[in-house]
C-alpha cells in the first residue's frame, strides 16, 4: 500500500484528535475538520482507508469539539492499524 499525502494527512490529523486533550478553541477544531474533509475526499481508495474516511464524514457532521469524537476515533484508528499490521506481516512473510 502506497500512501498520499492526503491518506498521510488524514491519517494523522484523526490521530491528533483521538488523543486528549482534544482541541480546545473552537477555530482551531473547524480548520482540522475542513483539512480532514478535504483529504478524505481525495484519499486513496484502499479499503483499509475507509474505516477513517467514514469517521472522518462523522466528525464533519458533529458540532464543534467534544469528548464524544474520541472513543470513536480511536476504534477506527485501531481497525486501520490492524488492517495494516496484517498486510505488513503477509507481506514480510513473502519476502522470506
């Protein structure tokens, strides 16, 4: 899997609001949200992406910053993770 710099954008800017302390000032939060829209958009169409694009599209549809966003951030981060261990690893294995 070759990432873009869109999928590396969205990739990190869902990472940086699962962790507390979620963003505090309103502006800040409304500009992340606008970058993560705009990247999910043009992410790459790798089914490991679409857990994040989908939350992504979440967090757009919510109202300013809150902790409610974290739990569910954090669940879709962990299925990419795992998605991507597990091409990793079936890709290690065939480079033995």
């Amino acid at each position: 899997m070759k990432l873009s710099h869109y999928d590396r954008t969205m990739i990190h800017g869902l990472e940086l609001m699962s962790r507390t302390p979620l963003i505090a000032e309103p502006e800040n939060h409304k500009m992340m949200v606008r970058i993560l829209e705009i990247a999910a958009e043009r992410s790459s169409a790798y089914p490991e992406l679409q857990p994040l694009v989908r939350e992504v599209k979440r967090i757009s549809d919510n109202l300013g910053p809150h902790v409610s966003i974290e739990y569910p951030l954090k669940l879709a981060m962990n299925e990419f993770d795992r998605m991507c261990m597990a091409l990793h690893w079936d890709a290690a294995k065939g480079a033995r």
